[in-house]
C-alpha cells in the first residue's frame, strides 16, 4: 500500500513538470548557440516590445550599470547615501596581491565621477574605475580570516612596481548596502579586475576570446588601454538564457532562437541558470576569472570551470559538512545533490530554475518578486497543503548552529529563500548528504589509507573522475 501510494505521488509531481518536445534544441539552433553573434537585448524591441519593457525593469538589468565615470547621467547607479557620503569613505583601489593574505592599494583615494561601473544594485554594490598598470604609492592590506574581513595599514606606504597584467576596471576596497549608512566593514579584496574575474555573469556576451586578445595586446605594447569591457550588453539579457540573436534578428523563426523551457536534455536546462548561480573555485581556461565565461546554450559545465569543493564532515567556507552551500550563487549545488538523495527520478532532481521562478519577471511580481506565483502557492502545486512544512526547508540555518571562520564543522547554511536544497531530516529541517553518501577520489598514485590522499568529490563528478583512472569511493571515511 504505501509504495501504490508512493507511486501516485510521483506519477502527480512529475506531471506538474512543463512537457517539452523531443531532441530539442534541434541541430540548427544548436549551432546557432554555439556560433552565433550576440547583438544586445535592444535588439529585440521590435518584436517582442512587451517582453523587453517589462524586463528592463527585472532585477537581471541591475547586475551591472555604468557608474558616474561614464557621464553625470549615470550618477544614479550609486546608492543615494553613497554619493552623499563619498568623500567620508576609504575609496581606495585595490591594485593587486602581495602574497595569498597581503593586496597593495592605493595611497590615493577615488573620486566619485571616476567610478566607471557600479557592480550590483539589490542587496549591494561594488565600485570599479579604470587602472592603467603602472607604478604607484600603495598601503597594505591585509587578511587573518581567509578573505573575509581585510584591514589597511596606514601607518605605512610602499612602493607599487605596477603590473599591466592588473590592468581595466578594478575594485575599491567598498561593498556598500542600500539602506543609509550600511555597508561591509569588513572592506572588500577583489585584486583582480573585473574584467578578468567575474564579468561574463554580470553582462550577456561577453567576448572572452576578444578580451583575452586585447589584454595580450596591451601588456606587449601593441594597444592603449584595456577599458573596453567586450559585452554585448552591460545587462542580463534575453541572449544570456536564450542564446545568440544576430541570426534570429534577421530572419525571425522559432527555429533559430532556443526557448529553455523546452530543452530536453535535464542537464542542459538546468545550466541555462546555472551558467551564473553557482560558484567555481575556478576557470579551466583562464586564470583568476570565476565565472564560467565562454559559456553557451548547450555546453557543460566541465567545459568551463572547476566547482567549489565539499569538504565531507568538516565543512568550509563555501559549503556544509553535509554539501549545502554557504555564500551566493550556490542554487545549483544544492539543487544537483537532489539526484544523489532522492533518485534521478524525483520531481527535484529534474527541474530547472525557470519551472519555479518568472525570469522575465525577476524583482517585479507582486505575489512574489522571483516566482510566478507565491511561494506557498508554487510549493502547493505538488505538495498540496504540506506546503508551508515544506517551505521551511528553504531556511538552511534553522535548526543548525552558526558557523564562521575558524568553525565550519556543521550543517548550516543559508537563510531562506536562498537555500535550494529541497531535502529534510527527521527534524525538518533542511538536510544535504548522509555520511554514507559522501563521494570521494583518491588522488594518483595515492595511498588509500591515508585521509589526505582522498579529495573530497560531488557526487555527479563520479564518473569524470573515474575517467581520469582515480578510484572512487562512497562512504563516511574511505581511507579507515
């Protein structure tokens, strides 16, 4: 009786999913995706004004902004309290890093019209004006905790040899919040430019063979300067989920343009969001950046870049001692340990971000700012009138003791709405992996009984890490 009655609720949820044709996308609007130019979502006015008037006002348009720098018309990108207080603020740039816990910044302090771009607009924003390379006076800027907080020693300047590999938009030392007077006093230690960390999820387009070039060229001598920022559109755009549009712009067809709802392939529709809400330890193909730029409809996220790495029964920074995810942009890593807990058949482990969530809608709905419905009403479409109990596994803190630097040995995780992963313990409260689910690889040439020699894996890398000839293990402690 109760696997019948199992069975009739899986039969329910999975018919609440979108129904999609088969071997979509098909050949030609897969080449398109992978080949195709992108020309900016203006590009779209003419056919779909109605579309692209609401979604100018979604949250995607906010990621990046020109900033006073770019003309006085641009001053409001920065917060009001901000332009009130700028000159109160330590705006210093960071210029690059001494050592892993040591940045130079600059002596000198920023004025507000040489903010070229403003990175974020919700919950906060950071200030990036241009650096040329060269030598300057410079503090010290140091770390004690990882990364978390960064301090500035005053008392001392040094001498800054520059370095044109540090050239473009780099960061100040501010992360600012939207509510007066609320900011990061911890400070901020993005040495890298923004071009070369994390561009290509704040913009759509971004032309990483274009810039790589440019910066080549720049540090040989052979181009003026690195303040072009190779985007087709400084906005989170229609091509950034729907592929590149050039070829649909000018012969327009459903068959050369992808809508993501109707994609086949699981694991090709989840990454449509997942290309940005996720976190990487880092890029396969370029160093520093980490995002998975270069990505296109279509790709894997192997192709691109390395995720941040569980630490099974101790935790970290980034993730739980059970794999829940810690900092932003972790969805995808909560979402993906569905197939590992419930079964690549569960509702959970086959859907994808925009099954809940209205991304032509982000940040204006009335019911909910992100989902197309209300949350209970989303959630109640397959859990009935369990959904509020259901609703409370989206806390990842509740329930679980805080966690910091220094201490990372427990299962909490983020605050709700932000926790994805759909999973709970006898308790309630939101749960990842058992230990008798933790994955792991033994490092080459390894010894199996020593803990050190296993590298702690996710559980859909199994068989990209058996293909590397490393053994594979699933347990609490392989190496006992």
């Amino acid at each position: 009786m109760y696997r019948t009655v199992l069975a009739s609720v899986a039969t329910m949820l999975l018919a609440a999913l979108p129904a999609i044709s088969a071997d979509y996308p098909d050949k030609k609007q897969s080449d398109i995706a992978k080949n195709g130019a992108y020309i900016g979502s203006d590009s779209c006015i003419a056919c779909h004004g109605d579309i692209h008037a609401n979604w100018e006002k979604t949250r995607h348009t906010q990621k990046a902004r020109k900033g006073p720098g770019m003309g006085k018309e641009f001053s409001s990108s920065v917060y009001g309290w901000v332009q009130r207080d700028w000159n109160k603020l330590d705006s210093h740039m960071i210029l690059d890093q001494k050592d892993k816990t040591t940045n130079y910044v600059t002596v000198r302090k920023y004025k507000l019209d040489e903010v070229g771009y403003v990175v974020g607009q919700i919950r906060k924003q950071r200030y990036a004006v241009y650096y040329d390379g060269s030598p300057m006076e410079a503090y010290l800027q140091t770390t004690k905790d990882g990364g978390i907080s960064w301090t500035i020693d005053k008392s001392k300047i040094v001498p800054y040899p520059g370095n044109k590999e540090r050239a473009g938009w780099k960061f100040l030392t501010l992360e600012m919040k939207p509510k007066d007077g609320e900011l990061n006093k911890n400070s901020y230690g993005e040495f890298y430019s923004w071009q070369e960390r994390c561009i290509g999820c704040h913009a759509t387009g971004f032309d990483v063979k274009g810039w790589n070039k440019a910066k080549a060229d720049f540090v040989a001598g052979k181009r003026a300067d690195l303040k072009d920022i190779f985007v087709a559109d400084t906005r989170v755009g229609c091509e950034s989920c729907h592929g590149p549009g050039a070829v649909h712009a000018k012969d327009p067809s459903k068959g050369n343009i992808i809508h993501p709802t109707q994609i086949t392939d699981v694991e090709a529709r989840k990454m449509v969001c997942e290309q940005c809400h996720t976190r990487t330890v880092k890029n396969l193909h370029n160093k520093g950046a980490n995002d998975l730029r270069g990505y296109r409809i279509g790709d894997k996220y192997s192709d691109h870049a390395e995720y941040v790495r569980p630490n099974w029964g101790k935790g970290n920074r980034a993730v739980s001692i059970d794999g829940k995810g810690r900092r932003d942009h972790q969805m995808d890593m909560d979402i993906r340990l569905s197939h590992t807990i419930k079964g690549e058949g569960s509702v959970h482990a086959k859907m994808a971000c925009f099954d809940c969530h209205d991304s032509h809608n982000i940040g204006t709905g009335k019911l909910s700012k992100v989902l197309k419905q209300s949350a209970k009403d989303t959630c109640a479409k397959c859990h009935g009138d369990k959904a509020e109990a259901y609703l409370k596994v989206m806390d990842g803190t509740k329930g679980w003791a805080k966690y910091g630097h220094g201490d990372w040995a427990n299962e909490g995780g983020r605050a709700y709405p932000r926790q994805h992963l759909f999973n709970k313990d006898a308790q309630g409260r939101s749960y990842g992996l058992t230990p008798d689910k933790y994955h792991w690889a033994l490092k080459k040439d390894g010894d199996a009984k020593k803990e050190a020699d296993w590298l702690a894996i996710w559980p859909w890398e199994k068989v990209a890490y058996e293909k590397k000839g490393l053994k594979v293990s699933i347990g609490a402690t392989p190496w006992k």
